[in-house]
C-alpha cells in the first residue's frame, strides 16, 4: 500500500505511519513558533533567561568539565556519523526492499523532526538570550556614541598597553609570540575571579574553556572558538596563531556565563583578561581591543590610525602579520559559505550588523575605558 492509498483513508492512516516522529514534529514546531511569537516580549525572555537557561548551563558546564575531552565536539562528530550511516542503510532499503513511497515519507519525516528538534533546542537553550537583558543592561556599561578623539584617545591607549606586555610574553627564534596553549586553558577557570567583582552579573562556575582536536576544521571555517548551548562547553580552536588565543578563550567563557551578543562578548573577554592581569591574558586582550578600535579609526580618521600604527612595537606588528598571514591561508570558498550562514544567523537574531558586529565592542571599550586612557596618555 503507497502513500496516495494512506492519504485515501486519511489523515489518521499517514500519522500512524510515523507517529513518534509526527508528534516531535508538531512538538518542535510548536516551541519554534512560540519562540518567534514571544521575541517581543522581554520580561518571559528575561526570566527564561535567568530563572531557565543560565542554571540549565551551569549544571550541564559542570556535569561536562569533567570531561578532558570536548563532549560537543564528540557529539557533532556522533551525530554526523551516525546520520550519514543511517541515510546509508535508508538507501539501501529503498532500493531492496519494497514500499518506497512510505519509506521515503518515513525518512522525510525523520530528518525533519531531527532538525526541528535540534533547532527547537537551540531556541530555548540560546535563542531567548538575544531577546531578554543583554549584558550592557544586566551591567550597566554604556554603549553611548563616541567622538573620533575619544576613539584615537583608547586606540592609543591599548596600543601602548601591547607594547608594554610584549616584552613580557614568550616567543620563538623569530621574534612571534609563542604560548603553551595547555597552560592557558589550565588556567581559564579563574580567568573571571576579579571582573566578577566588577559585573556581578558573571558570576558563574570556575569551569576550564576546551580544545577542539579538528581545529584545522574550524579554521577552515572561519571559527577561532564556538560555545555549544546543547553542553555549555567553550570550545577554542588551537591552530590560528596564538596572539590572540588567550583572549578567544575569554570570549568564549563569557558566553558560557550568559553573554550571547558578539560584541559584548569581545568587550568582556577584554575586561576579564584586563582584570585578571596575567600577562599572557593582558597582551591577548590589549590586541584584540586595539584590533577592534584600530578597525574603527582606520575608518574613520586614516591619518590617526597612522600614527598609532606607527607607534607599535615591532613584537606586536610581528604578530598582527602572523594573523593575516594565517587566515590568508584559508580564504577559500568554504569560508565565504560558512560567514555567510554565521552571518544569517546573526541577522536571524536582531545582530544588524551581522559579523561586522564584531567591531561594535567599540562603543563599550571606549566608554569603559575612555577616562583611564586620557589619564594615561597624558
């Protein structure tokens, strides 16, 4: 009997087809749509948020820190594994076995609830993130506009701070900074003892960020580092050159204590690391920052982002070319696929800056910042 003789008895005779699958559909669906519904609606968000999610992250941060290994680096690589075994003897079956028609509906319908799960998933355990307080609120930072002689004034500010740390850093015969990358995950938990005390709101377990073994993957992604909201883990990508290692690792802990914006996330990634005051972690932080800020004024007064250009140790230029050479390297199709996905999903979630929302930690540094660095740069 196909499908077309099923649908002749109606709608009870396709559901009994599949009915487990059916009801995760309609479940999936159902949270998805209440999702989309409620984004407007900031107190659920914020209390979902709060009251749901970051306990949720805590238990499940804690259950997998114990863990050497990534487990959602283990898990993504079950699931792909285990789906192209199972379209594998799906295929097979069809082209053996008889009733095609209702194993092609049965294998539809499967790969449908797999995905509107997972993405349901995603929706709760992240998704509402984006619609209740975000950190600047949570904090009290401000993301106030800023002037063009403020910007240059913290440009120049971290610029001076990366010269002063890259005396204070391993490197190799050639001069790049160098870093036991072990050593510095090692050292992650306690990475947010001190700006907890400045932002409250961060508090969270002392948990390691993890390693992924196929970081020539993630490169060829366009990923320095991913949290996974499915096991609360930080993952860091340990191939990309390691100036920037250190503060990657902070950005990726500052989602896993509920930071989801990007932007937000670089900023607090820089105020940990700052806090915190080791040198690896300062030197990481004071080029991601001016990486940022150097960005932004390059844009908007050329002439300024010369001078303070200019004004960088050579160490430091060395290792702003070990990074562009680096991803030089993996500017391939595949990467333009994958920033054009992040990018949607950025958009997806009311980031309107899509991954240009990277550089708009800007505004947060500069206001942050702003009176310590006209302090000491006079």
């Amino acid at each position: 009997m196909d499908v077309k003789t099923e649908k002749k008895r109606g709608p009870a005779a396709i559901w009994r087809l599949c009915p487990l699958r059916h009801l995760l559909v309609l479940l999936s669906a159902a949270v998805i749509a209440l999702h989309l519904l409620t984004r407007s609606d900031h107190a659920l968000n914020a209390a979902l948020s709060e009251r749901f999610v970051r306990p949720v992250h805590r238990a499940l941060s804690v259950f997998n820190a114990r863990f050497p290994f990534s487990a959602a680096e283990a898990l993504i690589a079950l699931f792909v594994l285990g789906l192209l075994a199972f379209l594998l003897v799906q295929l097979v079956r069809l082209i053996r076995r008889g009733e095609r028609l209702k194993r092609l509906y049965r294998l539809a319908v499967t790969l449908l609830a797999a995905g509107l799960g997972i993405y349901a998933l995603f929706c709760l355990l992240w998704g509402v993130y984006y619609y209740g307080d975000d950190f600047a609120a949570r904090s009290g930072v401000k993301s106030d506009p800023v002037s063009v002689e403020q910007l240059e004034t913290v440009t120049v500010y971290f610029a001076r701070l990366a010269n002063d740390y890259a005396g204070q850093v391993a490197r190799d015969e050639s001069g790049v900074y160098t870093a036991d990358r072990r050593a510095l995950l090692a050292y992650s938990p306690r990475l947010y003892r001190a700006v907890e005390r400045d932002y409250p709101c961060l508090a969270g377990p002392e948990i390691a960020a993890k390693g992924i073994v196929c970081s020539r993957v993630m490169s060829l992604l366009d990923f320095t580092g991913f949290f996974f909201p499915f096991t609360a883990e930080a993952n860091v990508n340990m191939d990309f050159p390691p100036s920037l290692f250190a503060s990657t690792v902070a950005h990726e802990l500052a989602h896993q204590r509920g930071v989801a914006k990007e932007q937000e996330a670089n900023f607090v990634a820089v105020a940990a690391c700052l806090a915190d005051g080791s040198p690896d972690y300062v030197y990481s932080a004071a080029l991601l920052a001016y990486t940022h800020l150097g960005n932004a004024l390059h844009g908007a007064d050329y002439e300024a982002w010369e001078r303070v250009y200019g004004s960088l140790d050579e160490r430091v230029k060395a290792d702003l070319a070990a990074n562009r050479v680096y991803w030089a390297r993996y500017q391939t199709p595949v990467q333009t696929v994958s920033n054009t996905v992040y990018e949607g999903f950025l958009f997806s979630y009311g980031q309107d800056l899509g991954l240009k929302s990277y550089g708009a930690c800007v505004d947060l540094l500069v206001n942050t910042f702003f009176e310590r660095a006209a302090e000491n740069n006079s």
